[in-house]
C-alpha cells in the first residue's frame, strides 16, 4: 500500500494544504516519501528520501515550488528495500505509483517485458511502457494500478483500474488528487474548516490536467478484459 498525491493549479499560497495532503497521506506509506516538480527552467526535479512524510514536509517549501507546473507526489511502505523510492524519472515523464505491476525479480524483466531496468522497483515498468505505448492501462491488464504520471510540460495525466484507490477534487480553479476520499476529505477539514466531496476516479478512464483543465478519455481495452465491470484484479490476463 502506498500514497499518491498531486496538484495542478495556481491558487494563492498552496502550501497549507499541501502540506496536510502529505502528512493525510502517511497511512498510506510510513517509509518514503517524494516529489516530482517543474523549475523555472522546465527541468524535473524530483526528490525521494527515506523519511515519512511529515519530516519530509518540515523539510520543503511548496510555496517556493511553481506548483502552477504541476507537481506529483509519493508515501511508500516498503516490501523490499528503500534504495529504489518513488517519484520514479525516465524521459520527460515522472510517476507515483500504488499497486503491483509484477513480483518478479528484477534480474528477469529484461526477459519478460523487454524493459533494462535502473531500478528494483516495478514502477519504473509503467513509465518505460507509457512513455512507449501510453495505453499502460490495457498493457498492464493483470496488474494492480493506481497512478499520477507528470510531463515536463506540466500536463499531469493519472488513472487506477483494479481495486487501487484514486480520487480528484477541483478547488478555486485548482485540482488535487489523492490515494482516498478520506485523506482529502480531513486535509481540507483541517485546512479551511470545510466539507468536501471528491470525485472517484474511474477504473479504465485515463484522466489530464492541461492548460487549467481537466479532460478524459476510456482507455480501449479489449473485450475479454473484466476489469472495468467487476474492478478486480484477480483473474486477468494479458491481451
């Protein structure tokens, strides 16, 4: 289980509830945390460290990040190791993951997905695979995925199929998105003193952030996929 967090706007001082996001989010992945963003430059900055999130948190400044670029972020419980965290980098794409692509050792993806990894972690399998195909949904149609991919653009593109939670919620011209209904709902609570309604993600419809809007499209899945109908995982197959 881990957190995913991201933000894509331009409202006035983001950092209060940024900041809540992420420390909400720590139930979700005690071990790590991270964040992918856009300098002034348009170079991907991305920092992963060790630490849950609310020393992380103590540690960064949103207000001296351009989050108007869009900015992508990660808690992570480890099943492994800690040397491999999230944000993951490759191309001009970021990603925050939660889910299970494969339980394969990493010494055999090469062979089983035509990926040469630089990380252990099979996250780094979807951006390989999305910066190739985009329809990582239909390619991962047996694996577990809860997603926010950032484009050095600033374009923030997230999806979720299976049982792996996702959830948006516009604000003041601004979009946020988080792990579950629960996390928003208390960091706004606690933020601003109100009561929010989310909107869930849904399994199959891969969503963007771009140009201060929202747009959407139904990944095209191939008939035999069950996942859209019964939003589980269990009995996939690769098409």
């Amino acid at each position: 289980m881990c957190g995913v967090i991201a933000y894509y706007g331009n409202m006035d001082n983001p950092e209060p509830i940024m900041k809540q996001l992420f420390y909400e989010s720590r139930i979700r992945g005690r071990h790590a945390t991270g964040i992918s963003y856009i300098d002034s430059k348009g170079i991907m900055i991305t920092n992963n460290s060790p630490i849950e999130s609310h020393y992380f948190i103590d540690a960064i400044s949103f207000n001296e990040i351009d989050l108007s670029k869009g900015i992508i972020g990660h808690t992570r419980y480890s099943t492994s190791d800690l040397e491999y965290n999230q944000p993951i980098v490759y191309d001009d794409f970021s990603i925050s993951h939660n889910g299970v692509i494969t339980q394969e050792n990493a010494d055999k993806w090469e062979n089983d997905f035509g990926y040469k990894c630089s990380t252990k972690n099979d996250s780094e399998l979807i951006i390989r695979e999305f910066v190739e195909n985009k329809e990582v949904i239909r390619f991962w149609n047996e694996s577990s995925i809860a997603a926010a991919v950032l484009h050095k653009s600033g374009e923030i593109i997230f999806f979720r199929n299976g049982y792996r939670p996702l959830w948006f919620f516009e604000f003041k011209g601004s979009y946020f998105i988080s792990s579950t209904e629960d996390i928003m709902k208390r960091a706004f609570r606690k933020v601003y003193s109100i009561e929010i309604y989310p909107t869930k993600c849904v399994s199959g419809v891969i969503y963007s952030f771009d140009d201060y809007r929202l747009s959407y499209y139904e990944s095209q899945l191939s008939e035999g996929d069950i996942q859209i109908g019964l939003e589980c995982s269990a009995n996939y197959r690769r098409v």
